[in-house]
C-alpha cells in the first residue's frame, strides 16, 4: 500500500522531492538513520508535505532497496538494515506532526472514524501497512496499527473489541492469498468490511476481487476509498458468493498442500542426480536450495487456489531474475519442475500450470542478456 512516485508531486515540489530522495538514499545505504531522519525533516521543512515526504520520498527509496536486493548489489542483511532505517524515517515523522499543536486528539473520536491496520499472518513486510497508518493518521483517522505477522484469531477478538469501522489489510507475497481469504471471512462474519492492499493481491489487484474484498493500489487511493465509506457486510449471512471458488473442488490445492514437505524432500533428493553441481555445495548453498523448492510448491498450491497460471508463471520468471543476479545458471529450475511435475502428475491443473510455467521460462531465459564477463564472481 505505498504511493507511485509521482503520484501528488507538483512539478513545483519536484526539485525539493529529488533532493529529499538522494539525501535519504545516501543516509539509508549508509545505515545511517540519524541522517536519514535529518533529511526527512529537511524535506518538510523545504516545503514538502509529511505525506509526500512519506509516499513519495520514503516508499520510493524502500522500492528502491528491494531492486537493489533483487540485483545482488546488496545483502539481506543491508535490505533489512535499511527497512529498520527508512522505519525509523516513518517514526520520527510521526512525532512531528504528534507534537503539531493543531493536532486532534487521540481520545473522544467516534469509532466510525476508528480503523485497524494488519499484515496477515505470515507477512513480515511491515512498512508499507505503516505508512498507510501514518496517512491515514494524517487525515484524522484513529488508527490501530498491529503491524506484521497478525494470527487471525487475535485480529478478530481486537477488531470485537475496537468496534473498527474497517480493517486494512497488507499482503507483499502472493503465497499468503490463502491465508487472506481466511482473514477476510473471519473479519466478514465480524460484521467488518476489508480494504485490501500490497502486491500479492496482483498489480490490478485481481486476487482481492476474487476472495471479494475491496483493493487500493497504494496508499492514497486506500485513504480515499475509505473516505467514501465501505459497506459493512451482513455477519449473518450462511454463505458468501466469495466461498464458492468452485475450482477447488477438485481438491488438488488440498493434496497439494498437505504433500508440500515429502514433494520438497523428494525434489531435493532427486536433484544432485540433475544438477552435478549440487554434490559440491556448502551447507548453506543446500539451505537455499532447499528454500527456492519451497517457494516454487508453495507459489504452485497458491496458483491452484486462485486458479491463475500468470501467477505462477510471474514467480518463475522472477526466481530466474534471482539466480542468474546470483551467477546461479537460471535453467537449473527446469529439473525442480520436471521433478515436481512428476510427483503431481495426476493433478491436471497443476500439471498444466508446471508446463505453461516451464514453456514461459524458456522464453524468459531466451530474453536475457547473456552474462557480463567483466563482472566478478
């Protein structure tokens, strides 16, 4: 739920926005958060607003850091150094417009006006649900901002407890949809509407359509989608038109799912005698490993749920990018796919979807430019 980088900027801000957004993506490549808060004030005080600052300078950087991860041109250590440091950025923002003497206070607001914000269980991509909090905040909303990894349970017994008008929720990783559509129906039956929004949904936001929950592209469109009101769902109701995804009746997503461990393990065993390369990797090359095979069982059971194959596809693609910024030979995934798509063989739509997926990273592999020489290993 984070802003296009252009999204409010007037050509007039421009200058003051590119200025905020250099300072901060030093201060923030250098783990360097006293900086970086300086250069977030800075920006405010050169005339830029606290959501612009936050949407456009802040999430712009935070994308930024995850191009740089995604290219190998900084560890995971760095990335979550400098998601701590952009954190603290949204934190001491926060204090400033708190400490405004014209800010409305806390207390008295009228729960129509309450709202709680939560990354589902299982998402740790906490930020951009906070600075969706922080504009909201803003905007004269009482928020509750649980922030990440939200079990279901203890979202619904706060959301009974608050009387929340609406509920937001973040998802980054496509692979939480089935979680989410649990999160949805439960906040449902509470009586409370949802407002989805992050990445897993699809860039179209097709996936929240579908378990039917209202979506935002990023954080200014969640706020005035909530300024124009959600209709709250009838908690009485037996059954939703959302809870019959007919094609889970086939129940592969179910099979699938409950087979995810031994299709992992037998992939894994089955793979040194694909890729030779294997027989000499260190214990940690082994647990990377072991993690990609994960991912592709899990993106696969998500895709069945939402009987998409784009979205399986999409992951693919993305993994290949991965490994080859990694000097992994992105064609290593071809036997994981054979390999699984051995042990599914009698789930037709899975089985389709390991092709489909198998024919469009050849292409993609097809696509890429070929390795730089000049670059070192």
């Amino acid at each position: 739920m984070t802003s296009s980088p252009s999204s409010s900027s007037s050509s007039g801000a421009a200058p003051a926005l590119d200025i905020a957004r250099t300072r901060l993506w030093d201060a923030v490549s250098e783990g360097d958060e006293h900086a970086a808060v300086r250069a977030a004030h800075a920006a405010v005080d050169d005339g830029l607003t606290v959501e612009t600052v936050l949407l456009d300078a802040v999430a712009h950087v935070q994308r930024r850091v995850g191009t740089e991860w995604a290219a190998n041109r900084i560890t995971v250590a760095q990335e979550h150094a400098a998601t701590a440091v952009n954190d603290r950025v949204v934190a001491a923002l926060a204090l400033r417009v708190a400490d405004r003497p014209d800010r409305a206070p806390r207390n008295g607001r009228s729960t129509d006006r309450r709202l709680t914000i939560a990354c589902v269980a299982g998402e740790w991509h906490a930020l951009p649900a906070r600075l969706l909090a922080e504009v909201l905040a803003l905007r004269g909303w009482q928020v509750d901002f649980l922030g990440a990894h939200v079990p279901t349970p203890h979202l619904i017994a706060h959301l009974h407890h608050t009387g929340a008008a609406a509920v937001a929720l973040s998802a980054s990783l496509a692979d939480r949809l089935p979680t989410v559509h649990t999160t949805l129906n439960a906040c449902r039956s509470a009586g409370v509407p949802v407002l989805a929004g992050g990445a897993a949904f699809g860039r179209d936001g097709r996936y929240a359509r579908l378990l039917g929950a209202v979506w935002a592209d990023d954080a200014r469109g969640a706020a005035d989608r909530l300024e124009e009101g959600l209709v709250r769902p009838d908690p009485t109701a037996v059954r939703q038109p959302v809870d019959d995804l007919a094609h889970l009746d086939d129940q592969e997503y179910t099979l699938l799912t409950r087979s995810t461990v031994q299709l992992v393990q037998h992939t894994l065993a089955a793979l040194e005698d694909h890729v030779p390369a294997m027989k000499t990797y260190t214990e940690r090359q082994r647990q990377y490993t072991a993690e990609d095979v994960a991912h592709i069982v899990n993106f696969l059971a998500t895709a069945l749920y939402v009987d998409d194959d784009t979205l399986f596809g999409d992951f693919i693609r993305w993994t290949a990018d991965i490994l080859a910024a990694r000097d992994v030979p992105p064609d290593c995934l071809f036997p994981a796919l054979n390999l699984i798509g051995g042990q599914v063989k009698d789930f037709p739509r899975a089985t389709g979807m390991l092709h489909r997926a198998h024919e469009a990273l050849a292409a993609h592999i097809d696509s890429m430019p070929p390795p730089d020489p000049e670059r070192p290993g």
